[in-house]
C-alpha cells in the first residue's frame, strides 16, 4: 500500500455566500499525474491552491508526506507555507507568468536562487534543464523573443529544476493551440511523473486530462468520481524512467534525464520547437 | 436629449471606485497635490525678488535670474512626477478600459476616457495642493532673504496665479496622459507595455567626452579672468553644458553600472533589479534625471558660494551668498522630494502593472522582503548612480573651483554633501512607502 503524498480530507472553502469546495476528500499517490477537471467555478483552482498551500481551507486538513516526514499543510504560517512551496513545490500557470525582463535560462534559474543555490551553480543547471525541453540555443533569449509553447516549457523547467516532489500545473495549456499543446503535456508529464514526481493539473481540455494517470471531476465544489487514488499503469507515451534523487544532488541525474530525454523517441525534446 | 460625448458617458458608468482602489486614487491625488503645493511655494517665493522694490545695491536683477533658474531646474522633476502620477491614474483602470475595448469602443474612445480622468485626478489634486500651499506659506515666510524674513504678505500670489497653477497642473496630467498611452497598447485583450527597443548608444558616450573636453577647455580660458562677473558667466555656460552632458551620458551610464551590477548579481534580488534598469536604461534614467540637474548644480553652485563665501569683504556680498545657499537648499530639497514622490507613484503603478507576475513569484516561494528588496533595489541602484554621478560631473566640470573649494571652504561642500545624502534617504522613504501596495497585491492573489 502506497502512502499518498498528498492527502485532503473534508476540505471546505467559501467566498462570501458562495461555496467553492464542500466536503473534498482526496488522495494523490506519489509519482501520479492528476487531471482535476469541472466547469468553471466548480471550485478546481481552489482545491489546487488549497493542496499547494497557496490558501488555507476553512475546515479540513491537507497532508503532505514530505522528505522529512507528514506536514500538515493547511496549519503551517504563511512564511512556513512558502518555505514548502519554493523547497518541495513547483508550479506552472496558464500564461507562463515568467518574469519578462530575464532570460530563459535565468528564469529557471530564479527558482534555484530563490532556494539559496548560488547563481553560478544555479544557470548551468538551468540551461540543461532547458535543452532537455527542446531549448537549447534559447538560453539567452528574453520571455517576449519565446513562442507559447517555448515560454511554457520555460515555467516546466522553472517548477522542476528544483527537484520539486509536487508540481501544480493550472492551466497549463490554456493558452495554446492543441498541437502546441500536446508537446507541452509531453514536456510536463515527461519531467513528472515520468522521472517519478507528482503532477496535479487543474484542465478544461478533456485531451489534457486524457493524458494524465487519473482525472477527478468537482462539480458545484464537491468531488463527483474520486476513483481509485492508487497509480494505475500509463498508457500514454510517457517515457518511463525512475525517480530522480532528491534534489540536493540536483546536478548529476539532471544530467542523466538530459540524455535520456535526447534519446527517447517517444519524448520528443525537439518537438515544440517554431 | 442632448447628446453627451462617448467618454463623458463612460467616465460617469466607471467613476465608482470600487472597494480598494481608494489608495489607487489617492496615490495620484496626494501626488499632484505636492507638485501644485511646491510649485506655488516656489512661485510665491521666486515672485518676492519680482514684487520687491529694486535695492539700492542693484542686485535685484540677479536675485531675478537666480530666482528664474532655481524655477526651471525645478520644471524637469515637475514633470517627471506629473507624468508618473497621470501614467498611475491611467494605469489604474486598465481592466475595465480594456473591457471597454472588448465592448467596442474605439481606442480613440477609451483613450479619451484615460485622459479625461487623469485630468480630473490633477485638478482634484491641484486643489488639494493649494490648500497645502496656504498651510506652508506661515513657514516659508520665517526663510530669510535679503537680510530680513520673507513675510507672509509678500508670498501670497493673486488668485489668477493660483489658478493658473491649478489649470497648469491639469494640463499637464492631460499631455502626459496623453503621452503615456502611446507606450501601451490598448487590446480587448488587455493594457500591456510595447516592446521598446533598449537604449542606451555608444554614441552618447563619444558625444559627452567630447562636451566635458570642451568645457574644460573653455573654463581653462575663461578661468584667468578673476572677476565676479567672469566667474557667474563661466559658471552658467559650464551648467548649461554640463546638463546637457548628463542627459547624453545619463542613460549610457546607468545601462553600463547595471550591466556590470547584472555579472555580478548573485542573489535574486540583484539579478531582478539589475535586469529592470537594463530593460529600459532610458526610463530608469527619466525617473532620475531631476536628481541629475540637483546635485549638479547643488556641487556647481555649492563650489562657487564657498569661493564667494571666502572672498566676500562686504556685507551685502555675505547676504548674498546665504541667499543662494538657501536658495540651492530649497532647490536641491524640493528636487529630490518631486523624485521621491515620483519614485514612489512609479512604482505603486509598476506593481500593479505586474501584480500577476508577483503573485506568481509568491506562489514560487520568493519572499516578499525580496520582491520587494529586487523593485527598491532598481530605483535606488540609479539614483545612486546618478547622484552621486552627477555630483562628481559638476566636481570635475569646475575643477580646479571645487579643489579650491574643499580647501578653503570645506564646510559649504559638506553642507552641499549632507542634502544630496539626505535627498537619497527620501527617494528610499518614498518607495518604503509602497510596499503596502506589494503586500496588498499578494494577498489578492491569495483570495483568488
């Protein structure tokens, strides 16, 4: 039996007289990807902030199984939440949200940086994150010089160069056309689960979450099929590798996952490209 | 029915702050206030040595054209903070003037709209301001002038010159409004910034060594003739010059600081500020450039009251030179205060600007106290910059005047040396003041 790294339960959230989550139980297993999909307001961006620490529930818990033990999300401070989220959180939002005056590889970078690695060991990381996402030659260019898809694979790098156990995606393709879009969730799925981390994504696209290991539905804030939360086998053309190391010995299996990403077919670095 | 302009009637459907946004209005207002405030104080003070009677000693006119420049080198940071102020009340509305884009009305129509309520936000102000202007005129009339207090009969201006100022004032919200809404597009979609191209050519570094060679020859010239005359004649070319040398090399110099600051940034509070200056060297250097002029002449001027100071044998000579280096005080004073208020209008605009870029850096996990330390960073690392630049400029501009200076009147430059490092401190006070608008952003993005 599996111990799910995130666990909610009876998560309650209201805005005013309107109520976005009711009641929301539910367990994500390590190395799954989980589509939450619903129509909008059905409360899905909240249960993602929720279980990212971004906001804290009226009522409930959310447990994290970290590297060093079970945390209680939702009682943490709000400068502990944020220790949680730049040390074993990553997120990728619909537009990019990256920071336009930097570079790409700086951007990535910026997330090491936040987390105390200094900038010199931080930007060789970052530029071979890059060139596992199919950017390499990129580095140097500003966000506005980048196409969608390349700026979203530069919010990949930015959540995963850390090591993150968890990566919030809301979103993620939002903004893109559907062929963009599917090299994208390549990218995404290929940096997460696929190197054995956790992917919750917040959808409308049905082909999105298609790709994904699991789909909830939330509907009028409650969870309509919570499913089995144990990781069924993919079907999807996620390369399978092993779970990366943490993230302390960041450099060498970053390496590693550059090679295997150049080499797999079925991961098509290039493949986003303009 | 009579038939109301389009923007008119939009302005009446969106002039309903809604919860929050009172900072936002309040932030414009309490800066044009200052500027109407300022600018009649100065006026009202300038206008003493024009309503005056003539002195016997016939220094009248000078006190008139030293009057006049303190007034003109106040335009720049005037209208530096005028425009701040009206781009933040533009700015403030861009979701819904870009959902009356999306409702179909024309960009002509809804730039109007953004005109119209930054000259409103102005003449708001501007009122305000007066009020202020009367509450500041009982200390302005302690200042001693010509040996004896200013007065408060002399410094209160006729209503036509206080409504002049207020109409002034609006006008200039207007035209700045104006002039801001060409550097950003107007989409359904959204307000967003154009791309600007960065700035910055080599060529205004070749053009400014030039100049500066070229004053120090003159003044190399000029500088045998001893009279005070010859001196006050070299010196206003030799500031004229050297003004037009700091706009040249102003943003070259800025581009090039931030550029070695960006190689050396190691953490990401450096990385962000350096890359901010770098994205436009150009504005970095226009939000600063007041501060240019300032401490420029306050080391010109300050250089040449402590020769004066030494010199003067007679007894009107010594109220003179109190009377300029008061006058520098005020001028250098009122300069930084209009920087730092612009300082601070700016970047309440830019933080809401990017208010989803922040909260995407919070969710990150950056600390607030490093956003915050990246956006303080970027404005101070340039005032430094150009403070401190400029200062050294005017040194070297009349050089062998300020070594003179430093010896035989060191306390005059310590003065001179005391204001700039206060001024510096108020642009800080001024983004300090800011950085509830941040906090106010993120925990908006911790509602939604």
């Amino acid at each position: 039996m599996t111990i799910p790294i995130l666990r909610a339960r009876n998560l309650s959230k209201s805005y005013g007289p309107s109520t976005a989550l009711a009641g929301v139980d539910l367990d994500i297993a390590p190395g799954d990807s989980v589509a939450i999909m619903g129509a909008s307001g059905s409360g899905k961006t909240t249960l993602l902030h929720i279980l990212a620490g971004i906001i804290r529930p009226d009522a409930g818990t959310v447990t994290y199984a970290g590297p060093s033990g079970p945390v209680e999300v939702g009682s943490l401070g709000e400068g502990a939440r944020s220790r949680l989220r730049r040390g074993e959180f990553g997120f990728v939002f619909q537009a990019g949200l990256l920071v336009p005056e930097l570079t790409a590889v700086e951007n990535v970078a910026l997330a090491l940086m936040i987390k105390g690695t200094p900038r010199k060991a931080a930007e060789p990381v970052a530029a071979q994150w890059l060139a596992a996402l199919g950017l390499a030659g990129m580095e140097h260019r500003r966000i506005g010089e980048l196409s969608g898809g390349q700026a979203q694979r530069v919010a990949i790098a930015r959540a995963q160069v850390g090591g993150a156990s968890v990566v919030f995606a809301d979103e993620p393709t939002g903004a893109l056309d559907s062929q963009t879009s599917a090299e994208v969730m390549t990218a995404l799925l290929g940096a997460t689960s696929g190197r054995g981390r956790t992917l919750v994504l917040v959808t409308h696209d049905e082909s999105v979450a298609a790709r994904c290991g699991r789909t909830i539905h939330l509907h009028d804030g409650a969870l309509l099929n919570a499913g089995s939360w144990e990781p069924r086998t993919l079907t999807t053309s996620v390369p399978a590798v092993p779970a990366a190391p943490p993230p302390a010995a960041a450099q060498q299996p970053e390496q590693r996952f550059v090679q295997r990403a150049v080499l797999q077919p079925a991961w098509d670095p290039m493949g986003g490209a303009r | 029915m009579t038939r109301i302009p389009v923007p008119l009637r939009l302005l009446r459907l969106l002039w309903r702050p809604g919860a929050g946004s009172t900072a936002l209005v309040a932030l414009p207002v309490a800066a044009f206030a200052l500027v109407t405030a300022l600018v009649l104080v100065v006026l009202a003070g300038a206008m003493t040595f024009y309503t005056a009677p003539p002195a016997e000693d016939g220094s009248t006119g000078l006190y008139q054209v030293l009057a006049s420049l303190a007034l003109a080198l106040m335009l720049v940071p005037l209208a530096t903070l005028g425009s701040s102020a009206a781009r933040l009340s533009a700015r403030r509305r861009d979701e819904r003037l870009s959902t009356l884009r999306l409702l179909g009305a024309t960009p002509g129509q809804v730039g109007a709209l953004a005109v119209l309520e930054s000259t409103l936000l102005a003449a708001a102000g501007a009122v305000a301001g007066v009020v202020l202007y009367a509450a500041a005129v009982p200390a302005v009339a302690l200042l001693h002038f010509r040996g004896a207090v200013l007065g408060l009969d002399a410094l209160w201006l006729s209503p036509l010159a206080v409504f002049a100022t207020v109409a002034g004032v609006a006008l200039l919200a207007a035209a700045s409004a104006a002039a801001g809404l060409r550097r950003v597009v107007l989409t359904p979609l959204g307000v967003r910034t154009r791309q600007q191209p960065a700035g910055a050519h080599w060529l205004r570094l070749a053009l400014g060594t030039a100049a500066v060679l070229g004053i120090v020859l003159a003044l190399s010239l000029l500088g045998s003739l001893g009279s005070f005359l010859a001196i006050a004649a070299v010196a206003a070319g030799a500031f004229a010059a050297g003004l037009a040398v700091l706009n040249l090399l102003g943003p070259f110099a800025l581009k090039a600081v931030a550029g070695r600051n960006l190689r050396r940034a190691a953490t990401p509070e450096r990385l962000l500020a350096a890359r901010t200056v770098l994205e436009s060297p150009k504005e970095a250097w226009r939000q600063v450039s007041g501060l240019a002029m300032a401490s420029f002449v306050a080391v010109v001027a300050g250089t040449g009251l402590a020769l004066m100071d030494s010199a003067a044998s007679s007894g009107t000579d010594d109220v003179l030179v109190a009377d300029i280096r008061t006058g520098v005080v005020i001028t250098v004073v009122a300069s930084f205060l209009m920087v730092a208020c612009s300082a601070g209008v700016n970047q309440a605009a830019a933080v809401l600007d990017r208010a989803g870029l922040y909260t995407s850096l919070d969710r990150l996990g950056m600390p607030v106290a490093a956003m915050d330390a990246a956006r303080r960073r970027a404005v101070m690392s340039p005032v430094r910059t150009v403070s401190i630049g400029s200062a050294v400029v005017g040194a070297v501009v009349v050089f062998p005047l300020t070594g003179i200076a430093l010896v035989v009147s060191p306390l005059s430059l310590a003065t001179i040396a005391a204001v700039l490092a206060g001024g510096i401190g108020l642009v800080w006070t001024g983004l300090r003041a800011t950085t509830p608008v941040l906090v106010r952003v993120l925990a908006a993005g911790h509602r939604s």
